[in-house]
C-alpha cells in the first residue's frame, strides 16, 4: 500500500466527494517501491474537466501555482510536499527537441492510455487512490524487480531526444539495466544525431542527475560511451580505454552529493583531466556558458601536475590558494589519484595548507589601498603593482604586521 502525507489525504477526499479521481503517478511511486524518499508527488486527475474548478478547490489547502496551466498541471505546496495536480492528456509531436510537442488534454483517457505517453514503465505505475491499489498496465513493477529499466511504447519514447539522457541518468541512479529494445533504440538515436536537437540546460540537468543522484557514476558514465555519446560529447571520444576506466573510477571516488557548483566544477574536471585547455572548454561547451564555472574547472585541470613536485614550500602553496581554492583543489586529487604514495603526499599537503589556514581562502593582505593613502600615495595605477609586490613578500615572511608592512613598501617598494 503506498504511504503519502496525511495533508494530502484531505484534499484526496474533497476531490472524491466532487466525483474526481485522483491517481498517484510517476516518481513518487517509483521511489516509493525502491524504498526512498520524494517530496514531489504528481497526481493525475479523472472525473473533471475545468481547470478554474481545479484551482478553486484546491485553494483552501495551500498556495496554488498556475505556472503549468498550458499543460494542465496545477502546482499546490502542501508543507514539505510539492504536488502537481494534472488531466490526462496527449502529447504530439511537432517539432524538433525536447519542447517540439503539442499537448492536448483529454479527460475521456482511461489511465492505460493516459500513461502511454510516459517515457519508463516505471515511471507509468499509478497508485488509485480510492481504491487503494497500485495500477500497472506497462509492467514497470516486474521490470523493477528484474532491474531492468524498459520503455513504455518505443515510438513516443524516440520523440523526445532528452529520454537518451534520461535512460543513462535513470539507470546509474538506480542500478538498472536497460532492456535489450531500449539499448538498441538508444544507440539508434544517437546515430540520428538527436542530441543536437538538445538545449545545453536540459543537457546540464540530466547530467547533474547523474552525477549528484547517482548510486554509482561510473555505470552511467560507460553507458553513455556504449550508447555511441562520445562522439556527440566531443572530444570525449579521444579518450583511449585505460582513460576512461581512471575517469570512472575517479568520479565514483568522489562523493559530495551535495548539488552545487562547487562539486560540479570538481566533477567536470575529473572528466576533463586528460583534456587541453583548448579541449576542456569545446567539452563544456555541451553543457554550458557559465564562465565562472568553466574557469574553476580550467584553473583545477592547469594546477593537476602541482602537487608531484617533490619540494612544495610553504611559499607555494600561498601562492597556489591566490589562484583556486584549496579545499576544492585537494578534492579534486584525493578523487582522480589511487597510488598510495601520492595519496600521502596529497594528505600531507592538505594537513599544511590547513595549518596555514588557507584551505578556504588565501592568506589575507595586511595592507589595502587605504595604508598606501596614509603614507602620502595618490591613487593610481601603480597601487596593484604596490599591494601585489607587498603581498608577494608577505607570503615569503618578510613581515609579519602591517606595522612592518609599511615599512617594508617604504624601503622597497616606494619610487
């Protein structure tokens, strides 16, 4: 029996007392079945036919968001719960890309034909709230027991590009393997060069799934090579066998799930490691124009071979966390590196960063522009070549106090 919060459960029996069926649909049951938890829970609704009337008796429970009205879906925030009430409906396509659909909703659908249209048998379970059973025309409970992740119906799956990205994402997130009719249509589509219908930002989401959500990256990751992406993703397709297998191997190492920029930078640089400059930023370039993303990825890929120096001074390393955060850089080692002994070296230049207390940031200035001003300088160009000779010196140890700092600019630095 699926569980779902008590709030919901009283806007379930207005719904029934207006003779309007509610059935649970798509992730929420999926994730239910596999034992994990969702906020998102999407109900599909039978029995009505007015949009306003939604709205209307939706409203005594919650803030109603009508953002998805072209669509028929009706967004209510219910506590922690975000729930989408929609109508069945149909979708045509009629253009390229993953928006290139018209959709028509259609009231007179019964749930197998209304499910028809969704991209996994296991996102096409409904859960009859009335009834209390589970409804399962595709079988998408079988093929979760097998572990095989299947489509619905093979021709509406193939008319939406983003279901490859989809299926590589699905699969890793939960360890399923895609059914020999779903791998075939896959590669299929790969060849037709449906990813170029693609925007860059559904691409990012679908690989941010894969990388954050994931229960082990590197089954997506090798799926996508199977699957003929590489030479969509390019120059991923450079890369030789042995290449491949340490990328994997270092993406599964890392584990920060936590979806930020921070972490993805730090993924993206794993993938990009035996990548040129030149070909890091034609591979994000797949994914997006973020350029503050794309020079963290950049600065890790260019400070890869830093640590391996035999003798790293105190020096280096203040000069190191000038150009990139520390914390991140040492993630991004302890992530692609496996060989014992740079894995203690690695270590031992974490723990001396961290005595110096730069992991975070870099040593602080003890002067500003405003202590050049109190020793009689006008503002001008010359102060950055100033504050960074001064700061320059102050990493080497040559003060240690502002006091001693202004002395020093006044002995060396000033014309």
């Amino acid at each position: 029996m699926l569980k779902y919060p008590k709030e919901l459960q009283k806007v379930f029996q207005k719904l029934l007392t207006q003779q309007i069926r509610p059935i649970i649909i798509g992730g929420y049951v999926r994730d239910f079945l596999l034992h994990k938890t969702s906020k998102d829970i999407d109900v599909e609704l039978y029995g009505i036919d007015s949009y306003e009337k939604l709205e209307k008796l939706l409203q005594e429970f919650g803030r109603v968001n009508s953002v998805g009205k072209s669509f028929g879906i009706c967004k209510l925030q219910l506590a922690e719960y975000e729930v989408d009430f929609s109508f069945p409906r149909r979708d045509s396509k009629i253009a390229q890309g993953h928006r290139g659909f018209s959709v028509e909703v259609d009231t007179t659908l019964d749930f197998k034909s209304a499910a028809k249209r969704r991209d996994f048998t296991l996102n096409a379970i409904g859960f009859d709230v009335e009834k209390q059973r589970f409804l399962d025309p595709y079988e998408g409970r079988k093929d979760l027991h097998k572990g095989i992740l299947k489509a619905v119906d093979s021709q509406t799956f193939q008319e939406d590009p983003l279901r490859v990205l989809r299926a590589v994402q699905m699969s890793a997130r939960f360890s399923l393997q895609l059914s020999p009719d779903l791998l075939t249509l896959c590669i299929q589509m790969v060849k037709r060069g449906v990813l170029q219908e693609l925007p860059k930002e559904r691409i990012l989401e679908e690989i941010k799934k894969l990388f954050f959500r994931s229960a082990k990256i590197s089954q997506g990751f090798f799926l996508l090579e199977k699957l003929g992406t590489f030479t969509f993703f390019t120059p991923l397709d450079t890369l030789n066998k042995q290449q491949i297998q340490n990328i994997a191997n270092s993406l599964d190492r890392f584990t920060h799930k936590e979806a930020n920029k921070t972490n993805l930078s730090i993924m993206f640089a794993l993938v990009c490691y035996y990548f040129t400059k030149e070909q890091t930023e034609e591979f994000l370039a797949h994914f997006t124009t973020d350029t503050k993303l794309i020079k963290k990825v950049l600065l890790l890929i260019q400070h890869k071979e830093f640590f391996k120096h035999s003798q790293i001074s105190d020096y280096d390393l203040y000069t190191l966390a000038t150009k990139l955060p520390l914390e991140e850089y040492f993630l991004f080692l302890s992530a692609h590196t496996q060989e014992p002994s740079k894995v203690l070296h690695i270590k031992k230049l974490y723990k001396r960063a961290k005595k110096l207390q730069i992991l975070k940031e870099k040593k602080p200035n003890l002067l500003q522009g405003k202590d050049l001003i109190s020793l009689g300088l006008e503002p001008s160009k010359i102060f950055s070549h100033i504050l960074d000779s001064a700061y320059k010196a102050q990493i080497q140890g040559k003060f240690t106090s502002k006091e001693d700092a202004l002395k020093y600019v006044q002995k060396y630095l000033l014309p």
